[in-house]
C-alpha cells in the first residue's frame, strides 16, 4: 500500500466517523462540510482526487 492509498483510507475513516455524527444529529451540515475540507487538507488531497 502507498502513500497515497494511506492518505485515501484515513480521510476515508474520518469522514465516516463524521457521518455517522451526522446521522445521529451530534453535528450539523455546516459542520460536516468544515470537517470534510479540514481532512482533506490535512491528509493533503483534493476534491476528485479520492476517488481515482
């Protein structure tokens, strides 16, 4: 597995836990979009990117 492929399943796993805090009304939309551009970032890709 690569870099790249590490990076992928970490975002991955994060924005499923975001989800499923979603899902249960612990955060908001608003919030979930902030958490997703945040992983994004941080795991340094970009929108379209993940799912090559």
């Amino acid at each position: 597995m690569d870099d790249y492929e590490k990076r992928v399943i970490a975002y991955q796993l994060a924005m499923s836990l975001a989800r499923s805090m979603l899902t249960q009304g612990i955060i908001s939309e608003e919030e979930y979009r902030k958490i997703d551009t945040i992983m994004t970032e941080k795991h340094g890709l970009f929108s379209g990117t993940i799912f090559r």
